[in-house]
C-alpha cells in the first residue's frame, strides 16, 4: 500500500485489522483518529471498542508508539475513557457541551397524549411557529422518524402556509426554474411539496430526488427540508434552526416505539448553526411531555458513556482466537483487560461458552487451551455472528433443498434487525393495491411470521428472483440490503457445506449466488441476464437453409452471434432500439466463455503427467467405461486444471461482472469443485479469480484407500453467471498402494499405456 492516510469505517477497519500481523500496512500505522467516540455507548459501539483494544494491543506487542485520538461530544466520565485510551491528564480535554464554535440557543417544549401519532399531529403547529420565529428567512432542518411523517409534516406546513399572505415565502427562485425542477422529480409527495419550498429527504427517494432535494437546500433556493433522522449522520447540510420533532421511533424489531439514542439528538442539534455558514444557531426539541425533565438534564450537561461489548463480545473473541492473538483462557482474560468494558465490568465468563456451543471454538483437554474451529474462522473471515454458524451446523444438510437455502440464509442473525416498519406485517402478507406480495412469491411464506425480519428478507428475495416490482419505495431501500448481506452469509453456507464434503448443498448454494446476481430462478432462461431483455421471443433467427433457429443458451448465442454484430442486430432490430444492441453486443463478446483442459499427477516428486480427456457438458455415461486412468490407493494426486478465455479481453482494470439487475458491482469468480456424484461427496472445492486470459489451477485430493473403480466428477461453476457452468468426468482405476516411487511410476506408465490414441487430448 503506497497510501499515507486510510479513511474507512469502523467496520472495514476491524474486519481488515483482524489479520494485523500477515499485513504490514496495518502494522504501519501510527495514529488512528476516531470521530465520535462518544458512540461507545450505542450499536455500533463495540466495533470501536475492539479497534481502540486491539490497536493498544498491536503497540505494546511490536513496541511501536501509538497515538489515537478521540473525538467527542462533552462526557461525564471522560477520565475512565482516558485512561483506557491510554491518555494522560495533558491529553485530556473537556469543554462544557455549551462551549461551540457557533453559540446554540436551546429551547425544549413538551406535549401530551400517550398515544404517538396523535402527539406527532399536535407538534405540526409548534414546528411552524418555530419557523417563523427562529428562522423567517434562513434554513431550517426539521428531523422526524420515518418517512411517512416526513410527508404527513410537510402537508400540515403547506396548510399553515396557506393561511399566509405569501404561501410560497419558503421559494427562492423564479417560476421556471422551478418548473424546470419539477419535471425531472419522480416522488410525487415530493413534486408537491417542493412548490413551496419544502424538501423531503428520507432513503426511500430515488438518488436523482434525494440530490435533487440537497443541492436545492444547500443553495438556499427552498427554505424548509424535512428529514428523517438518518441525515443527521449521513449529509452535510447545514442550518440555522433545526426543529427535533419527536425523540421516539418505531423499532420493528421490538414492535413498539423507542427513544432515540441521546447521541442521535445530540448530532441533529448539531447541524445547526454550522461554522462557515452562520453565527449564531438555535435548536427546538419537542419531546414527549412526561420526558422533558430527561433531555432538559442530558441536553445541557456532560452524559457518561458505558460500553456495549457484551452483547458481541462472543464475536470478537472468535475473531482475536482465529488471528492466534487469543490462544489460551488466561490470555483470553489478558485480551479483555484491554478492553472499556473490562473497566466497567471487570469480565464476562460467559462468552467462551457460548463460542464453544456455536461450535466456534474448541477448548482443549486441559481446560485451558483455545482453538478455532473452521466454522471460527468462517465466521471471523466473512464477519459473521456466531449464531449464524451456530444455526448452519444445526439446519445446514447434505440434502438441504433450494428451498431450505434460501430459508436458512434469510434466518442468519444478521437479519435479526432489518426492519420491518409500522403495519409492515400488512404489506407483507397483501402488498398494496390488488397485488398480494406474499402470495406472488413461488416458494411458500409462513403465515404467521409475517411480522418477523427474516420473513421480510425471504419475501424480498424471492421479489428480486422474480423480478417483481414492489409494492412501496422503502421496500426498493430494502431489497438492496437484503442482496448486500447476502453475499457473504452465502458464502459462509459454501465453505461450510464444502468442509462437510456436502457435494449436492455445495453446489445448489453456489447457484443460489448466481441466482442473487442474476435475479433469476434456475428454471429461468440465462439469456435474461442480458441486458434490456424482458421477452425471450425475440431469440430467433433464419439459418443459411432457411430454417429458424432458437436460441436457449448463452454459450450457444455467444457462438453464433457473438462475432457477428451485423446478424445480431437484424434479429433484435424490430424488438428495441440500436443503442440497447449495442450494449448487448459488448456483454457478449465480454462473457466468459472457457476452455478447460485437465491434466493428473502423483504428489511424489519427477512423477509422470498425462491429461484427462475432456467430456462433453452434462455428458452420461452408457454402457462400460473405457480409458480409465490407474491410480494408486491412498494417494496424495493433484488434479491439474489449465483455464483458458476465449472471448474479448477486458479493458485494464475491468474485472466486473455482468449483472445489471444487482446493486453493487461484483467480480467475476469462479469455482472449482471435484466430486463423485454416485455417493454425493466433495473431495475438493477451490475458489478462482477473475480470468483475464488463461491461468492453471490445483485440486488436491486422496483416492479412496479400497481398490475399484470410481467415477468423479469436475465442476467449474461461475460466481456470477447461470448457464456457463461445466462439468467433466473423470474415470479413475484405483489399483493397490504403491510400494515405493519405482513401482508406482511403473504401475502409471503400465495403466497409460492401455489408453488409446486421441490427439484430442
């Protein structure tokens, strides 16, 4: 790495800092700035905690000095958090929360009715006032808690507005401009509010809305954005009143409403009176009434910050056992007296425990050493919890259906806090309007779990196979979560079903990963992976004799239309315009397509070589098997495999895969598997990088210690892709173990002299 300064989030960091000792870069560094370190305390708190932890732990182990410096809002106990930075009393600095860059004019008012929608509806009028009180003629933020109140609040100030002598005082700009404006918006809700001068920015807008709404705030040309309180961490959009309506959100998880965290409304009071932008900023807080004695306590003094480790601490303890740090119990304890929960709660027994049950760790027979486990280091590798191993050791199968995939990943605990919104039971079961959701899906959803964030995702990946619109917008937001976690639990299934020699669950899982990619059910034709294609019919075309051809295939189109621009385009030109034949074209001459040669070797060194003829794809084998290839019982072989691509180089740098219905970019991969498809075992699975022209690849494996004959099967199956997947059989004649070298070369060349000629081979 050339780079002197790493930005990243807490979470990349942690992940990459796990192999801190195979990775000079991360031993390299010598400062780490931590930005709101106050958020010890919240979810996200533990991932700190670990980096701050193992950062100190890095220094005292390579004797190399250290700095980290944290940033954060004024707290009541900055000592404890100090000294656990390791920072001296010269080091220290706490400034009163009043003492700002910009002075900040605090004002919290209080409201009634225990019921939450009614009390939101009360505070539209107190919200306007403040507009027009504090901030007449400058911009003022107004953070709610979902999207639907981002709506309902900016209807209620359209209709306070109405009442004035200018309802479009909020405007600053001509009629046309904003014309020009309103026809590019897509949200309707949006495309009404803005007329006067009313934003909303919440994460179920399109970008295009979203951008839209930011640069129109941020020019001062609307006066009012209405946001939920996710921009309060995400977007720099300064103001000069902000208006807090309603600390409590509903947390579907738990089915009721909940406050937010105090760091939350500490960071939405934050944006007002930003430097650069104003001199002076006022903050408005509507709270519950029974609540405000709380935040008139906490919003104008020093709040202590606790750790929040212990729900977690399992996981990190996994990841510091699988990286070595951590090889015995006492060192165990040794890690976790690095640690601010350690100074707060001195320990927590419990989690070695709960690592053992998960099958994570092995603890020796002396009690005291620890081990990792491949379902550990599985979990540590693609930052996993550890009940999501715990649950794939339990349900995970050697016959587990496509189905019971697809259950299991949306069951993984990651999902565990997706949310599923107020009535949000309702739009799974019925959707909206006349199409049921749950209903439309092809596998079968439990009725009774409608409410349930797993059933969400399972729900929402079945949408994405069959490429179904859905319902509401928050639901699009949604989705795209849903694929971004399901990468790496996928991947997780295939080494765990890998490690358990499961060859059928190995390969249904890798489909599943194509699946994800494609947004394709395997029954579906692959040729609507390409781009701009809805309809099949358009696949035919006149051979030289007259007959019509169909194409079914990819490799079969890449074939006959991959090189030939000119025919392509006059099969599609009656079904879509000749820019989307173009961009067809290119995704074709850019597949994969590759050609696999197999080659067979002894692991004893100087021994002979000769290569495995390859078999057609989906080849059967009818009456008795000829060419066996005789190897010895017992024995270490590595299966050469010899990669080449046969279709036009990529562009430097250019390594992604096409998937136009996926959210984020993917490389292209491949695997390599090695099976006997007669007693459903896995005897070897390798992953492959993208293939840039021709690579050479090894499978190692033992024969099987009884002499016979057997039948394998090699599979090269993509990441990314349906229909280009190959497989070739391998028919082996396992004679009694060899002796020594001599004789087992001499049994080799005696088996490949019985081989006939092919010079195919």
């Amino acid at each position: 790495m050339q780079s002197d300064i790493i930005v990243t989030t807490p979470e990349k960091w942690d992940g990459v800092s796990r192999s801190w000792q195979t990775r000079n870069y991360v031993k390299a560094v010598s400062l780490i700035v931590i930005d709101e370190i106050h958020l010890l305390g919240e979810d996200r708190g533990p991932v700190l905690e670990v980096i701050v932890s193992r950062t100190n732990f890095i220094g005292a182990s390579t004797q190399r000095n250290l700095r980290i410096i944290g940033l954060s809002t004024a707290l009541a106990n900055s000592r404890d958090l100090a000294n656990w930075l390791r920072i001296n009393k010269v080091g220290v600095y706490n400034f009163r929360s009043t003492v700002r860059p910009v002075p900040l004019e605090v004002h919290i008012s209080g409201y009634p009715n225990r019921h939450y929608c009614p009390r939101m509806a009360l505070m539209n009028k107190p919200t306007f006032q403040a507009i027009k009180t504090h901030s007449p003629d400058q911009p003022a933020l107004v953070f709610v808690s979902s999207r639907r109140q981002t709506r309902l609040t900016a209807l209620d100030l359209i209709a306070y507005l109405a009442a004035e002598d200018n309802p479009r005082q909020w405007v600053n700009m001509t009629d046309v401009e904003m014309d020009y404006h309103l026809e590019n918006v897509r949200d309707q809700n949006l495309k009404l509010v803005l007329a006067f001068g009313i934003g909303l920015h919440h994460a179920g807008l399109q970008e295009k809305d979203r951008a839209l709404v930011e640069r129109l705030f941020l020019e001062r040309k609307i006066q009012v954005l209405i946001a939920t309180a996710t921009l309060a961490w995400g977007v720099n959009l300064p103001a000069h009143l902000v208006v807090i309506k309603g600390t409590e959100y509903y947390d579907g998880k738990t089915n009721r409403y909940v406050d937010f965290p105090i760091t939350d409304v500490l960071q939405m009071m934050g944006r007002a009176g930003r430097p650069q932008f104003d001199n002076k900023g006022v903050a408005v807080v509507l709270v519950h009434d029974v609540k405000k004695p709380f935040y008139m306590k906490f919003l104008n003094s020093p709040f202590p910050v606790e750790s929040s480790l212990l729900s977690v601490l399992p996981d990190h303890l996994n990841a510091e056992i699988v990286a070595g740090t951590i090889q015995t119990k006492q060192q165990c304890l040794d890690y976790l007296t690095w640690t601010y929960f350690f100074r707060r709660l001195i320990k927590n027994p419990l989690s070695l425990a709960s690592l053992q049950s998960s099958y994570c760790v092995q603890i020796g027979e002396d009690e005291r050493t620890l081990e990792a486990t491949v379902g550990g280091k599985i979990a540590s590798y693609y930052y996993l919890h550890h009940t999501t191993l715990q649950m794939f050791r339990t349900r995970l199968s050697s016959h587990s259906s496509l189905h019971d995939l697809l259950l299991i990943l949306c069951d993984a605990h990651e999902y565990a806090e997706f949310p599923v919104r107020h009535n949000e039971d309702i739009t799974n079961r019925e959707g909206v309007g006349c199409r049921d959701l749950a209903q439309s899906c092809p596998l079968p959803v439990n009725d009774s779990t409608y409410d349930s964030p797993h059933t969400k995702a399972f729900i929402l990946l079945q949408a994405h196979f069959s490429r179904m619109s859905l319902p509401v917008t928050d639901y699009i937001t949604d989705q795209k979560s849903v694929l971004d976690q399901a990468i790496r639990i996928l991947q997780a299934i295939i080494d765990v079903c890998s490690d358990q020699g499961w060859l059928p669950t190995t390969l249904r899982a890798i489909t599943v990963l194509q699946m994800l990619l494609q947004a394709l059910w395997p029954h579906n034709n692959p040729l609507l992976s390409l781009p701009h294609i809805e309809d099949l019919t358009m696949f035919k075309a006149a051979s030289r004799d007259g007959r019509t051809i169909h194409f079914d295939s990819l490799p079969e189109l890449v074939k006959h239309m991959g090189r030939n621009y000119e025919r392509l385009a006059l099969m599609l030109r009656d079904y879509m315009e000749e820019s989307h034949v173009e961009k067809i074209h290119r995704s074709l001459v850019q597949l994969p397509m590759v050609e696999v040669q197999l080659s067979l070797a002894g692991s004893w060194e100087g021994s002979l070589q000769e290569e495995i003829r390859p078999v057609p794809i989906r080849s059967s084998i009818e009456g008795p098997v000829r060419d066996r290839i005789v190897v010895h019982a017992d024995q270490q072989y590595q299966l050469r495999v010899d990669l080449r691509r046969d279709s036009r180089p990529r562009p430097r740098g250019d390594t992604k895969a096409l998937a136009p219905k996926f959210p984020k970019p993917k490389e292209e991969g491949w695997f390599l598997v090695l099976g006997q498809v007669e007693n459903k075992e896995l005897w070897a699975l390798k992953r492959c990088p993208f293939l840039h022209k021709q690579a050479t690849h090894e499978l190692q494996f033992y024969t099987p210690p009884e002499v016979g004959n057997y039948d394998y099967t090699v599979y090269l199956m993509s990441d990314c892709y349906l229909g280009l997947d190959q497989q070739y059989d391998l028919h082996l004649s396992v004679v009694e173990p060899a002796l020594s070298t001599h004789l087992t070369k001499e049994a080799l060349l005696s088996g490949l002299a019985n081989l006939p000629d092919d010079d195919s081979s």
